[in-house]
C-alpha cells in the first residue's frame, strides 16, 4: 500500500466512523449532513490523490487489508 493509499483509505475509515457517529446522535438529526461535510471531502481528495476514485474493489481491499493489520474483525 502506497502513502497516498494508505492517506486515503484512513481517511475513508475516518468518514465511515463520523458518519456512524452523527447518524447514531439522535439529539441532532437535521445536524447531520453539515456535520460530514469536511469529512467527505477531505475523503474525496485523497481518494482522487490515490487514483482510487471510482475503484471501489481496490478500496475495499485496502480497507480490508489496513483491519486486517490492526487486527480488527471484518464486520465488526
């Protein structure tokens, strides 16, 4: 895995736990897209930095790989 795709698949585990984040806050749900809005597009740089933009499957495997190294369980 590259620096570049390592950036951006952290990046994208970032925006995947910010988005669990705001959805599972109930107190403010018209909140929530303002919220995830840098998120997404810090995400969105650094997959078009990695060439990964529109290549879901290399995304998906990067993720996969970078749980796998840090030990954590698929679906978990």
């Amino acid at each position: 895995m590259t620096d570049l795709e390592l950036a951006a698949v952290q990046a994208y585990v970032r925006l995947v736990k910010g988005v669990r984040a705001t959805l599972d806050d109930t107190s403010h749900p018209a909140g929530a897209p303002p919220l995830l809005h840098e998120p997404m597009a810090e995400t969105d740089r650094a997959l078009r930095a990695a060439g990964l933009a529109g290549n879901e499957q290399r995304l998906f495997q990067l993720v996969a790989d970078l749980m796998a190294e840090n030990g954590v369980r698929q679906g978990a």
